[in-house]
C-alpha cells in the first residue's frame, strides 16, 4: 500500500463514497421501468395539486370550464358516434348475429347485443374517443402555452396556472366523459 506523501501522517487518503444513484443500475429495461414510474408519480403528484387547490377561494375556473366541456363535447361527439355505430353494427351485429345464426340461436341475440353494446362497446368507444380526440387536445393546448413560455408568463403575473388551466380541463374531462358515454349508448 502506498503512503500518501502529502498527508505526512502515513494514511491513505480518505475519498468520500458516492451516493448511489438510479443511473448506476443497469438492470436490462431498468430505465424504462424508471422513466414510467417517474411520469406516473408526475401525473398522481399533478392531479393531487390540482384537486387541492381547485376549491380555494377565490373559485374563478368556473367559466373556463364551461369552454372546456363545451370544446369537448363538440370535438367527441362526432367521432363517438361514428366509432360506436361502426363497433356496434359491425362486431356485435354481424359477426355475432352470424354466429348466433350459425347455432341456431338467433333469438338469443337480442340480449347479448344490449349487454355487450352498453357495457362494453360504448364505454370502451367513449373512453378511446375521449382520450384521442379531447385529451390530444388538451396536450397539444397545454404543450403550445409551454413552448411560447405562457406557462412561465403567467407565473410571473402572479397567476397559478394549474388553477387556470388544469383544473377546469380536469373536471371537464370527469363531467364529460359519464355524459358522452349516454350519448354512445343512445347511438348504438
């Protein structure tokens, strides 16, 4: 062992150990495990913001939330429709009415259509409808503020902008979503 000269006690100099870190494992598919549980936690630790502050006074999302409801039901419901009629005739009403035919039990086919067309056709269409079209809306929204550093502006203005421009889409999403689901199952 050698002696470290500048030390002049004869000990070996002390390094401090490094703290470990996530980049220091390298488990295959690590990484990626890691990067999506840091964007869950990131989406549970915004939505836990947003529903903490989304009562305080003062309430004034109000308005902005009625846009928003609005611009969602006008952008889904179009595609909703069209998404659940085409699910709804086509995988229950041919495809099992051919079957049903096939064993001879054609007039079973009415209860299975009801059953499979409300519980699972149009929630299905409606939250795939809800997700593409509103919530790749709302993205490409909140992304373009981010990008022109409107996010950063309103900060500065004093304005949270959580509470200006999440919390209003949030309950949008929650009150709209339940509504177009009726609106699926009467178009089935």
């Amino acid at each position: 062992m050698a002696v470290d000269a500048s030390e002049g006690r004869g000990h070996l100099p002390l390094k401090p150990t490094p703290a470990l870190r996530w980049e220091d494992f390298s488990l295959p598919g690590w990484s990626t495990v890691r990067d999506a549980l840091a964007q869950t936690g990131g989406m549970v630790l915004l939505a836990v913001v947003a529903l903490r502050i989304a009562f305080r006074r003062p309430v004034r999302w109000f308005p902005s939330f009625v846009d928003e409801a609005y611009l969602l039901v006008v952008r889904c419901t179009p595609p909703l429709m069209l998404a659940v009629f085409a699910f709804g005739f086509g995988t229950i009403g041919v495809e099992a009415g051919g079957v049903f035919q096939a064993l001879g039990a054609v007039d079973r086919s009415g209860g299975i259509f009801v059953t499979a067309a409300v519980r699972e056709v149009a929630t299905w269409a409606t939250a795939m409808v809800v997700a593409g079209v509103g919530g790749t809306a709302i993205c490409a929204d909140l992304g373009a503020r981010k990008v022109r550093e409107e996010l950063d502006a309103m900060a500065v203005l004093g304005v949270n902008p959580v509470k200006e421009l999440v919390v209003p889409r949030l309950f949008a999403l929650v009150i709209v979503t339940p509504l177009l689901n009726l609106v699926a199952i009467l178009f089935i």
